[in-house]
C-alpha cells in the first residue's frame, strides 16, 4: 500500500510574510499515486460522510482512467465548488475520517483529489452542459455565502428563474470576507462564482434584505414564488469582560473582513489600514482564531500567541491549519481564561487571565474547562476576540411574524420559516458550521422549494 501523497507547501519563513496561498495541490503524478489507493469499497462510507453526498469513488475511477473533465462533471453534480472545498473542508472529519483505509493506513487524500479537479476545470475552461428548462417561476437567495449559492444552484437546474441577493460589495460571503487569501485565494472564489452566472442566475450586490428591501416586499411587489434566507452567521460573540471597548480590541469577523474583503494587507494601495502593533492575543481555539493569528503574523506582528482556555487537544480547528499556524510561529498560551482587558488612554496594553485545570467531560466530550485561583497578566498591542459568531438580528428585527430562537437562529421545519413560502439554512439555521454542511443545507432546501411552489401554485 502507497503512503499518502504530501502536498507541498510555501516554505514557513517566506509564507508567514505574504499573502500566497500556502499550500500548493498535488501534481499529476501524486494525483495518480494517491487516486490508485482507494479501495473502491462495495459500501462507500466516505459518500455517505459527505454533506452533499459526492460519487467520491466514481470520480477516483475517472482520474485513473485519466478523463479529469468527466471527474470533474461527477463532482460537480453535487457540489459547485470543488475548488474552494477542496480547500476549505474539514475532510478529516468528514470524507476521509470515514474512509475505510484509514482504519489501517492513512486514508485517501479526497479533499485534495477533489482540489485538484476543481482547479483542473477552472484552468482548462471544463463546460458543463447543463440542460436546464426554464419554467418561469421566479425564486431569490438572500445571500452569496456557501448555503445560498449551493440553493441557487440547485434551484436553478430544477428550472427557476433564480435572483441572489448579497448585502456586501461582493459575492462569496464568508469564502470573501473570512477566508484569508493565504488559505482561499479570491481568484478561485471569483471564478467558481463566475460559472454560476453562467447558468443564468442573476447576482445583485449592496442589498441588505430588512433594510434595502424587506422579506414582505420581496414577495409582494417582486412577485417571488419562494425566498430562501441563507445571510450566515456574521455577528460576532462577545466576550463581555471590561476592557473590551478600548482601542486595539477587535472581533475577528471586522479585523479578517478589513484585511480579506478590504484588501487591509495591501496598504496603501486600498485605503483600509488595520494596526496591531508587535504583541497580539487571539482569544479562541477554532479556524477563525488560526486565521486571524496567521493573518496578524503576516501585518507585521512580532509576536502572535493563542489563549485558549482548554488544552491543545481540544482545540476545535482543523490539524492542518493548528500545525501550519505553528510552523508561522504562532505561540499557544494554553488553559487560560481571559477576564479583563487593560488599557491607557483609551488603547489596550495587556490582558489578564484566569488559569484554568481540566475537569470533567462536558458535552462536547471535551474536559471542560475550570477555574484556579491563579491569574496571570499579560503585555500586548491588540487583542483579536475569535469565539464564535451568531446570526445578524437585522432580517428577525424588520420581518414580522418571523420565529427565531434565543440564538436568534431562524426556526425551520423541513427549511420552511414561520412564514409561508419563506424558507432559510445553513448558518442563519444550524450557527456557525463548514462549508460543505452549509453547501448540504442549500442542495436540501431546493427540492423543499421545488415541492412547496409545485403543490402550492401547480
């Protein structure tokens, strides 16, 4: 049995001073090698692993028989962005933590097979013929994230004339503003997003659904038959500790948006500085703490530590971007709680933390985290505040008759809202998730969608 294939990467010391993109995809070669080692199982665990249920044995079949086009059309039946979430996916949770040779070997490289198809079809202008029949019944997408362009797409091969609508200056939602561009370049999300335009959905940018436009204008003056609300969860969780208003104090979605939407990283040439000083704290342990940590590293930081309150084999994000973070330099002050955040002049200049010993397992099946009586305090320049975010109260506040929990999670069943012909998923749904099961949430609302408008208008 061949060893699993490595992928190359920018070396450490040059990466963690720019934005290009890490890690650098198989070669043809490694492609093949890692293809050949799948087993080809009678029942597919990685399939059903899957959010969006991808034919991960038929497309290895097709790369060893070397019709890279036809793998990549047997992706892309179910899934519309191979190249990002060959990228971005937690596959060792997923695909390839069910993959049966991994019990006894390494399991098959799926996310970076997939990759390598994706990027094959974006550089050699793959064209899926799609066969779409119009059938005029009109539908909208409130937002451009993975859940909403997954709905638009799956409606739109179902027939509907398909509008999305996105409250930024530009599409992709989180793969735009909260994906670094060392990790998702903007090139690959363009141009994933461009190929849906060529299926004839229409993108309309700089709408804030209960703002711009309401839930109740869209379906009375715009005349839609469905709406589907996938506008993510884009508001940051706060720490609720003094000091967390001083100058120097960001939330990671304002501080990652500034520097992957606004381009921060290219000062002057985009007028968006970001300053961070020499000492930053990134408070949390998921992927948007490793990326905002390898993002500040990259501003100029000298020193770029984690504080985490569990230890390092809780930390919730992925391996891959925990090892690549560590090979940046990125230092981890690990079982420590922040309570204050210390200032003068209004800008932050330390942190303090309560030191924290493992207990028992709480639900997450983590130990859970409890408190000593030892604190420790600690210099820096800017703190980054990465806990997890929650959905924008904008489109709850400005639609009536709209149920949401004490999260302010949209209440859906079978992706229908409280109100009729209003349908919502993904992260405005579940809270923060991956891509992919936002992409799973989407593909499963369209044929709700498909049902509600053929038995409710036909």
């Amino acid at each position: 049995m061949n060893n699993r294939q490595i992928m190359s990467l920018l070396d450490k010391d040059t990466r963690n001073k720019n934005f290009e993109e890490v890690a650098l995809g198989f070669n043809l070669s490694q492609v093949h090698i890692e293809a050949s080692r799948c087993l080809d199982c009678k029942d597919p665990r990685c399939v059903k692993a899957c959010p969006v249920n991808i034919n991960i044995p038929k497309f290895i079949k097709e790369i060893l028989d070397k019709d890279y086009e036809k793998a990549y059309q047997t992706i892309y039946e179910d899934n519309i962005l191979p190249s990002v979430c060959g990228r971005v996916c937690p596959q060792e949770n997923q695909c390839e933590g069910s993959c049966i040779l991994g019990i006894k070997y390494q399991p098959v490289a799926i996310g970076a097979l997939e990759r390598f198809l994706g990027d094959y079809s974006l550089k050699n202008d793959c064209c899926i013929d799609e066969h779409i029949v119009d059938n005029h019944d009109k539908v909208c997408v409130v937002g451009s994230g993975p859940a909403g362009l997954s709905f638009a797409a799956s409606i739109r091969r179902l027939g509907y004339t398909t509008h999305v609508y996105e409250a930024l200056h530009d599409f992709g939602g989180v793969l735009r503003y909260g994906i670094p561009e060392f990790r998702l370049p903007k090139s690959v999300v363009d141009k994933e997003i461009h190929r849906l335009e060529s299926l004839n959905i229409e993108f309309f940018k700089n709408v804030i659904v209960g703002k711009t436009l309401t839930i109740k204008q869209l379906q009375e003056e715009y005349k839609y038959k469905a709406i589907f609300i996938a506008s993510g969860a884009g508001l940051p969780n706060s720490l609720n500790i003094k000091g967390e208003n001083l100058n120097g104090v960001y939330y990671a979605n304002e501080f990652l948006t500034r520097v992957n939407l606004m381009k921060a990283y290219d000062f002057p040439n985009h007028p968006t500085p970001v300053k961070v000083g020499d000492n930053v704290c990134v408070v949390g342990g998921g992927n948007v703490a490793m990326d905002a940590a390898r993002v500040a590293k990259r501003l100029g930081s000298k020193n770029v530590f984690i504080l985490y309150r569990r230890n390092m084999d809780a930390l919730p994000a992925r391996k891959e971007e925990i090892h690549h973070a560590i090979e940046e330099g990125i230092e981890f002050k690990l079982l420590l709680n922040p309570v204050e955040i210390y200032g003068e002049n209004y800008q932050v200049n330390s942190i303090k933390a309560q030191v924290m010993r493992l207990g028992e397992k709480d639900q997450s099946g983590r130990q859970k985290p409890m408190p000593t009586d030892d604190f420790i305090t600690i210099d820096i320049d800017s703190c980054i505040i990465a806990i997890g975010q929650s959905p924008n109260p904008i489109i709850k506040n400005h639609t009536e008759n709209l149920i949401t929990d004490q999260k302010g999670r949209i209440t859906v069943k079978d992706c229908e809202t409280s109100i009729p012909g209003v349908f919502a998923g993904g992260d405005i749904v579940t809270g923060a998730a991956t891509v992919i099961e936002a992409m799973g949430a989407g593909k499963c609302a369209a044929q709700q969608v498909d049902d509600y408008i053929k038995n409710t208008f036909h």
